[in-house]
C-alpha cells in the first residue's frame, strides 16, 4: 500500500491525468484508492474491472474509472 501513494493515476481510454493516490482504505471486500486532484477526493474502488495497471517503479497507476466518478459536472 505504502508504494502506491503518490503514483500518478492515468485514465486507460483518455491518457487523461486523474490525479494522485494520496490513501488506501482496506474494507475487507476491496480496497479503496482516495485519488486526490485540484484539491477534490475521488474513491475508487480497487477492483480488476477498473485497475489496468499499477508500475510502482514509475509511480503511475493506469484505470478505467467506473461511470460517475470523476464526472463532477454530470
């Protein structure tokens, strides 16, 4: 857990920046990522569905975040 805070959280479809993994909550089920970005806090739930991939050497972890997450506006 403690090599994923600061990675860079990319979008797999956009290349879009999403953010910065700034926590990881374990909720037994699955774990939660709190991605932080322009002073804003996403939880994403760590599951095969949205986690592409995760290259803790690079420090950039690529998702396909579910619908409705980082859509603040709609």
């Amino acid at each position: 857990i403690a090599d994923l805070i600061g990675c860079k959280v990319i979008d797999a479809d956009t290349n879009e920046t999403l953010g910065v993994i700034t926590d990881v909550s374990e909720t037994g089920a699955n774990d939660v990522w709190h991605i932080e970005k322009d002073g804003n806090e996403y939880l994403v739930p760590a599951i095969p569905p949205v986690i592409i991939d995760v290259n803790v050497d690079d420090e950039i972890a690529v998702i396909r975040p579910l619908k409705g997450i980082f859509d603040d506006e709609n």
